[in-house]
C-alpha cells in the first residue's frame, strides 16, 4: 500500500517543480554546471522513516551545510570555553559571506558564517590535514549513515577561486583566532564543504540532529547530544542568515542552506528535511528549498512553538494494592486484608520521556495523594527515556517516601542505566540496599504486598505446611468423606526449582500442595517469563487441564522444596461413581476457585481498561 | 510532604539571594524606589502546578515583558499581513531602546524594541484609549487567571518623563507606521507597561504562553494557539535584544525581561518561569532573573532542543482480534475461527500528542503490517490532542484502507472533536455513513468481528433460537436426563431493554437463553458504562452468582426481546440429592465454562500486559 505521506511528498515535489525562480550559483565554476531542474526532497523521521520524492540520489556538495556538523566537531574536539573564545553565537544580520568579525577581539561573531566555520576548521583535532579531514569525513559520514567522500573537482575550483576565504583566514591568524598558518585550514574549509552528498544524506543528517546526535537509520551514535543542542541553538539564531527572523517565525525550524542548492531543517525530536534544488534566491538560498520547508511546516504543523501539552500522559496506568493483586495466590484472609488496603499500596506505571516537567506530574500525583500511601511501586516499562533531572526528582522522591518510613520499588527500569547510575552516585554506600529495582513488576507488587501484610497477619513463615484435612478444596468435606478422598492421593515431593508440570504435556491430574510454593510461569513472545501464579500450602492447581482435558500451557516449578498430593483423573471419576457427593463438593470448590480467580482477572481487566 | 520541586526552588532563591550585582533601573524616578533585595522566582507548568519561592507576591510594573502579549493581541485583532506591514521580525543586535526602523518603509524591525511595540499598541482595536486599555487588561488578566490593574504612580511617572518614547511616536506617524495622532498611542504603550503584576503572575503568563495560549491554572483560553506560536518565535530571535543568540545558546528557552526587573521564559509544552528581582545589568535584564533562567535551564534540562524522541510511544497498546475479543460470547465454532483470525482485525491504541511525526508512525505500522489486515480499530481514548496534519493523515489512511476493501473504525475520539469536523468536512456527502466511529470500543471491537465472520458462519440471525436439548450447559447429558431437568426449568420473557437482573439482587438462579441476547454491564466509578459480556441463544450466565451466593455485581439487561429459563438455586440443589450424576455434569459444564472465560482473561491480560 503506498504511504499518503509519500504520496503527499510526491504531490508537493510535482508542484514546486514547475517553479522556475532562482539562479544556479557561479561564483564557483563547477557550481555553474548544475542542471536547475535538478529537485529532490526528503523527510526523516526519528523514528527512522524515510520518505523521498524526486532526485534524491543525485550527488552535489554539501557547502555550508557542512557549517554545523563542524561546528559540532569543533565541540567535542575542544572544551567549550576554547570553542567560545574563537568563535561567538550571535547573529549578525548581515550576508552569508560577511566577515562580521568582534572588533577589538576579531572573533566572528558565529560558526555559520564563512569566517566562523573556518576558525572552526582550524579547532577540528588531527595532526596533519589529511587526519583533520578524514575526522570530518567520518563525522559527516556517521550522520548520514554511509560513507561520504569529496568531490575533487568541486574541491579544486573550490580552491582556485576562493580568494576571499583565503583572505578570512590570514584575518583570522592576524587577531589569534588561527594560531597556525592559515591556508591548510582554509584548504580544509574548501573540502569540507566539497563533501558530495545526496538529498537523502541531508534529510538523515538532519535528522540525526533531531535525534539528538543518534542517526534514526542506523541507530548509531554520530555527535553527542549536549553539543546538539549548541548546533541547533546557532542553527536558529544564525543558520539563515539575515533571513533567521522571519525563518523562525514563518518556518519555525533551525534550518542551514549551502550555495549548491541543499537545504536542511530539523523539528527537534520529530524529523529532519533535506532539500536539493540548485536555483538560489538573491540571499543564497535555495528557492524551492525555502518553498518546501515552507509548504512541510504548514501542512504538517511542524512549527517548534507549536508544541502540545504533553506532560498529562505521562501515568500511562495507575492502582492500588486493593485493586490489583501479585499473581501470589494468598489465603482468603489476606486477600480480603489487601481488598481492604486502600491506597497503602500504589502502582504507577510510566511512559514516554522522563524530564522535568513529566516527572512533576509523578511527585506531585505521588506526593499529593494522602490516601495513606505507604509503598509504592514506579514501574517503567514503558518510559522511553530518563534525563538527570528526572533522576533526581524520583531520587528526592524516594528519600520524601523513606523519611516518613514509605517505600519506593522500581520495576522493569534496566533500560534505563542512568538511572541506575544516578541513584548509585547519590546513595553511595547505601547502594544497593536503597535502591530496590525488580525487573518483574510481579514481583514488585508482591514485595510491596508482603510488607504490607506483615504484622497484619498471622506469620504463614516458610516452613508451614498444611495437612490433607485443611486442604481448600476439601471444604464443605466430612472427614469421613475427606478419608476416602485420601485413600485416592499420591504424595509427591520436588525440590526447588524443580519443573513439577511440563508446558505441553497431558493434564492427567490435580495438584495439592502440602508444603511449600509453586510458581506457574508462561514464556512469553519475546522470550522473557511471565508469572501467572504463586501456590501456598493449602491450595490445589491444574484442575482445569484435569477438566478440560486440553494440553498444560504453563510451566509450574517448585518455588522452594515441595510437598504435595496428587488426585488422578482416573481416580476423580471413580469417585464420581461411587461416591457422587463428594466429587459433586470437590467439582463446586473447583468451580468456586475458578469464580474467584475471573472475578478477580475481569477487575483487573477493567482497572487496566486498554 | 514537602515537593522536592518546592525544596529546590528555595535552595536556588537562597543562594542566588547573596548576588549583590547590578543596579536598580533609575531612568523612571518611580522605578528606582524598588528594593533591591526583592527577589521571587516562580515556576508554573503546563499540567498547572505552580512552584513558587521568595517574594512572589510582591507587586511591581510589568514594563517591557507587556510587549509579546500586546504583539498577541495585535495579532488577534488584526491580519497578519496588516501586523507584519506594521513591523518586522528580524533581530536587530541593538539594544532596547534602539529606534531600528528599517530604512524607507520606516518599519520597527520587530516588536520587541519600544518602537515596534508602540506600533503594536497602535493596532489593538477599539475606538478610544480607554477601551484599547481596558482590552489589553483583559487579555493580560486572562492570562495571569486574576484581575490586574494599573500601577497609577509609575504611569504618571512613564508618562512624564517619556520623551524618547515619544519622539519614536511621532517618528512611526512620520512614516505612516501609525495612522493617527501618536501621543494617545504612546500614553497606551505607557499604561502597558505600567500594569502592576506579581512574580506569580509572570510564572502564570508564561505558562500560558508554553500551553498554546491556555491558562493552565484556570484551564481558560487567555490567546489564540497559532498567535502564540508567533509570540513566542520573536521572543526566540528578538526577546533578549543584542543578548538574544547567547541567550538561545546557553539557555534556550524564548524569554522577555522588563526594567523593573521582571523576567520571563517558556519552555513550550512544558513551563513557564518568571523571576523578580530589580536590579538589572547593563544590558538592562534583572541580574538574579537571568541566573535563575540559566540555573533553571541547567539543572532541570530545560533547554528547547534538548528534546528526547518521543514519536516511539504513540502506540500504546497494538493486539489482533485472535489474541483479544469484545465480550461477545459466541459460539465454539466463532470463537476457534475468530482465534485463527491473524491479523485481520487489528486494535491499536493511540496515546498522547497526535502529530505529523507521531501519525507517521502509526500510518506505517498500520500500512507495514502485511499481514492480511481486514478491519482496523484506532482507539484514540489516551491521545491528548489531534493536530490537522494528524487528522489528515488519519484520513489519509482511511482512504487508503477503503480503496482495498478494509475498513477504519474510531473508537472513544469524542473528546477530539477536531478530528470529527476534519472528516465531516472531507467526507462531505459521504459523512457520517463513512466515518465509524463508536464512543465504546468493546463495540467497536465486536462490529469488526462480526464483520469478518460475515460469510465464514452460517448466519446467525435476531430470530435464532435455542432448543432446551441444545443447551450448552445439558452437555453430556442424556435426553431423558434433559428431560428430568427441564421439569425444574420456569420459562422468563423480557422485553428489549428490561433489567434481567439487579445489581446487588441475591443470586438465586441461572439463567439459560433460548432466544435473543443479554448484555452483562458494570458501571463504572466515573460512570461510564463498561459491557463485560453479551450473550447469546443457547448460552448460560448468573452460575457464579448462584455457586457463591454473593450478590449480584452487575447488572443483566436484555439487548433484544429475550426469551429464557430459569434454574433455580434449591432445584439445582434438589437435583443434586436426587439425581447426583446429572448435577455433576452441570457442575463440570459450569467449571468448564468458568475455565474457558478465565483463559480467556488471562490471555487478555498478557496481551494488555500492563
């Protein structure tokens, strides 16, 4: 099926191509070669889609697009500071071409015009020009995902005309910002800017500024995402020239254009376009990649302050020890204890980006409600991602909990080391006692369950163990009755960890567990486990195979030692002839249980409520 | 429980209490009598939460920072192309009181800097000064959520000693940028800046401004979505005078600042801050205001492109109509078709943003996934909000899907009425016939069920009864063994609608349909309705009520005329004494119908896994 979103880029390409405006640039020779009907536009998303309409393979060079890659080079090369000191980040309202050098200092007054890429050049780290520029190369190339290389000849006319960049770099060296010999970092200058690069390179460079420095495609880490950001900030405030104001204001994206007819804009976060249409308008830039950055913003809404409220969504789920319960199969008493718990016990579930002000959201839902919270449980299955302010809100919430004796338990957070991270730096020796992280939310919320319980009930320690005349589904049983019930059962042991049901295998009988627990557990699709019941001594599992007569479709595996009775089919439906009355109490507890747990499952369905 | 927000907040005011730099604005007698220790610092989120720490309710004149809420309202009272005929939008590197018209047209470079403000002032419509003030009171009120006034005193003292201001007046009426006689407009612009508000109002007004034009505290519409955006991008380019691409570098959020030391920032989606502190540098922005931005920005990862990918979590739940099915109880044979379906029903569930970038992702899945989808359900009961380009997409797809033969069906959208009148004006004629849309999405979820098994079962049609001898729960059972129990049976008619059982009614029966259907539904706290089952001829429900005893915990509404038995508790129990084995065998045939629901829940809550 074809995408409407190809379609509709196939449509706009279709439309402005028929415009005609523009002139290919000369200034260079081998610029003047271009075919003005050359036209190509691309849309990346982080998400790593891409969508192309036209010439989207035709190479060109990057020109000044080249500008904030290297400047995002110049960032990791060099500390901050020493990258401030050469180059400023104001804009100057003036040409692309213009010196705009500090007076006093003759810093250029930003990285995007030429004399601020190529004191930008000069800071790229490598020993000789042709490291410098294998460096650039291979950033470049990380960006757009595959190999970049210069075009030699674009380089040479580059080199044999470029008089008035030669002239910046020996200004440049005048007033200190070079501190070399200028023409091998003008030479470098020329090549970067020779790089050949296709419009689909520039939409997934661009992108991989929207992704904060991660190529969406390849999934690989091109720049680092501090300096990112520094890039897209001069990108707004200078990427456009004279033309940044009205830029920000109509198109809304940090956006940088190069004389050979490319374009790029980044939604930061969403997308990155790439453009190619080598016709430019009188301030150097390239007509139809105005009018497609133009026509992309409108109809796609793509504006940056056009930013919806999102900090609402991130509780994707939430509830209470009282409405949702461990998959820990308790006594009735303790399920009714927990029944009752209130909001003692909260889970949150989170999702999407962890920053600030969805984190507020959380401290203020977990802080505000005094409901009598005592443990809760912060499951991130779904958060997407963590920064350090986020960290130090849960850890400032976690010690909030801690000092009026709450709990916080972690679920399902290992993709997220920083927090991790974060929380073994704060709590240094108390790490890892303090930071209690399950990566089954089960778990969790059975830990969470048990402390609350304990003191609550009557101490049900490890060793207990329950006789045949206690066991639940002998209830509304005489002894008698209970007597010729025994004489059918086979007592069974398996030692921890044992596997006591194979996923599979004939149901040929049910289970009742005289001592210690048992967990039921079903592999999931993507291979992790999945609890679907714990057994304490007392309680009887897998009569619904027994019923049914379908396959077993979980594991059961001893949880500690095990002590249990067997009841066979065969022996259930012997009793059933001879002694009616008892299988008619056993199949009513059977059918009590099972009422029980969907009683339970339909609520939980509808706390979930999908 | 004390916010850990809150705690940071006062730790920042203390420390940045001790900075003792800058100096009171005295170039209004009226300003220089602020305390210099004044200081309050107040952050406000987009879900509403206001965070506030030092002198917050301090009163002071709002001064400059009126200027991008009366750019707002120009725009809202005027064209756009009118307001941008008035004044620019480009940077000018000068600083505030810069007169900067653009040479000829003698146009304000942008409405930051006082002349393209009084400009601005000259565009807010009403037919005198006092009804222009009184709009702009208003709009400013909407947006702090109280009522403000004028500061009288500094007023007067603008207006006595504004000759600057007043020159640029007569310069704009020089150049035709005003219309009319200048001095009634600059004494506007003088009562603007002359408006007295609260630290705590700042914070409330830039959250408004970072929630598309919404208060946030008072949930009320203060300015219109696509005006903000407007505001905020000169903000971004022009705000921070010559200080502007520093600003945008180091703290990245588009802020405005005011003589009486007054600041703003915005973090679009996300907060608003506003800081009081009078002292000022030589630049003319508040000292402290400008730390507490830069701390703000650092240690809450504030700045505007440090923006995670967020497009990922749009689907917040995806399952096919084999893993997951409404509540429709059918048949053996539909259920084992309905679970060998594939992928031809398929549910996803949206959440958050609904944007280009986020529809893009559900556009691919949904068109990627060729897998044999038939019938598609977009449950939108999570998305927060719909843009056009979303709701284009969406319809897009629609298209798509029905040029195939499959279909779209939209469920809980209601409270995105934008996505509906998008339809209805794309569909035109076809509108509502082809826009499915159900506010239950258990419906939803049947009507594509029911759509596929169309033609792949024989039809199962309104009129369709059930023998006794035919019901499922009689199973295994003998004739004359039905025939015993239909002795016990009493016949039930209801009409269409009628209440078949009450909740919390004593369970004293089940009942066993013959013809028609039954809707099991559960109110829920927030008093929608939740169906968990329909049943149909042939089927029983009401055993577990009738095993257990408990009272009836929902209630049982006859979907169609119903024709039914009844089997009573003391018959069935009668039936076990006289004849046991036919007793077992409901009881088997109950617990095995318990067994296949609970199965089925399970499965279910895997698949939501929550």
């Amino acid at each position: 099926m074809e995408s409407p979103i190809h379609t509709y880029l196939q449509e706009l390409h279709r439309d402005l191509a028929q415009l005609q405006d523009g002139a290919v640039a000369t200034y260079i020779p081998e610029l003047a070669r271009a075919d003005p009907n050359w036209f190509g536009l691309c849309v990346v998303t982080t998400a790593g889609s891409v969508y192309a309409a036209g010439d989207t393979e035709q190479a060109f060079t990057i020109q000044s697009i080249s500008k904030p890659f290297v400047y995002g080079l110049a960032l990791e090369d060099n500390s901050r500071a020493e990258v401030l000191a050469k180059v400023g980040v104001e804009p100057t309202g003036d040409a692309f071409n213009a010196i705009s050098l500090e007076p006093g200092t003759g810093r250029p007054r930003n990285p995007m015009i030429n004399a601020g890429a190529i004191a930008m050049a000069g800071m790229i780290a490598g020993r000789t020009p042709a490291v410098r520029l294998a460096r650039i190369l291979e950033s470049f190339s990380k960006c757009a995902g595959r190999e970049l290389t210069l075009d030699e000849t674009v380089y040479r006319s580059e080199a044999e005309t470029g008089h008035r960049n030669r002239a910046i770099g020996h200004l440049l060296r005048n007033f200190g910002i070079l501190n070399e010999p200028p023409d091998p970092v003008t030479d470098l200058y020329f090549k970067q800017c020779s790089v050949s690069v296709t419009c689909r390179d520039l939409g997934i460079m661009a992108a991989t500024l929207a992704n904060k420095g991660v190529n969406p495609v390849t999934g690989k880490p091109a720049l680092r995402g501090e300096y990112v950001e520094s890039v897209l900030s001069v990108m707004a405030s200078c990427g456009m020239y004279d033309y940044a104001g009205e830029w920000l204001y109509r198109i809304g994206m940090p956006a940088k254009s190069g004389v050979a007819g490319g374009v790029i804009a980044v939604l930061p976060g969403q997308l990155g376009i790439g453009v190619f249409s080598p016709p430019l308008d009188a301030r150097g830039n390239s007509v139809r990649g105005i009018r497609v950055c133009d026509a992309l913003s409108r109809s796609l809404d793509l504006h940056l302050f056009n930013t919806p409220q999102a900090n609402g969504s991130v509780v994707r789920l939430r509830f209470t020890g009282a409405e949702v319960n461990s998959s820990r199969q308790r006594p009735a008493g303790a399920m009714q204890l927990l029944r009752g718990s209130g909001a003692a016990i909260q889970l949150f579930q989170l999702q999407g980006t962890l920053v600030f002000s969805t984190c507020e959201v959380v401290v203020r839902n977990v802080l505000g409600a005094r409901t009598g919270l005592e443990h809760l449980v912060l499951d991130l299955k779904h958060a997407l991602s963590i920064d350090e302010s986020a960290c130090r809100l849960l850890y400032q919430l976690g010690q909030e909990l801690a000092a009026q004796g709450k709990t916080v338990t972690f679920s399902r957070s290992a993709h997220l080391p920083a927090l991790r991270r974060y929380m073994k730096a704060k709590l240094g020796a108390r790490f890892p006692a303090d930071y209690r992280a399950y990566e089954d939310h089960d778990v969790a919320l059975e830990w969470c369950e048990n402390r609350w319980l304990e003191g609550r009930l009557p101490p049900d320690g490890d060793g207990s163990s329950r006789s045949v005349e206690s066991y639940d589904l002998f209830q509304g049983l005489t002894l008698d009755e209970i007597a010729v019930v025994h004489s059918f059962l086979e007592p069974r042991s398996y030692r921890q960890h044992e596997v006591m049901v194979e996923i599979g295998a004939e149901a040929q009988e049910v289970f009742l567990l005289a001592r210690g627990t048992a967990v039921i557990t079903l592999e999931m699709a993507n291979g992790t486990h999945r609890r679907l019941g714990v057994f304490s001594p007392g309680m009887a599992f897998g009569e619904v195979g027994m019923l049914d007569q379908a396959p077993r479709s979980a594991v059961v595996t001893a949880e500690t030692d095990v002590e249990c009775h067997l009841l066979r089919r065969a022996d259930f439906e012997a009793l059933g002839r001879t002694h009616p009355q008892i299988q008619i109490t056993l199949l009513r507890n059977m059918a009590l249980g099972l009422a029980r747990l969907l009683r339970k499952a339909t609520r939980e369905i509808g706390v979930f409520d999908y």
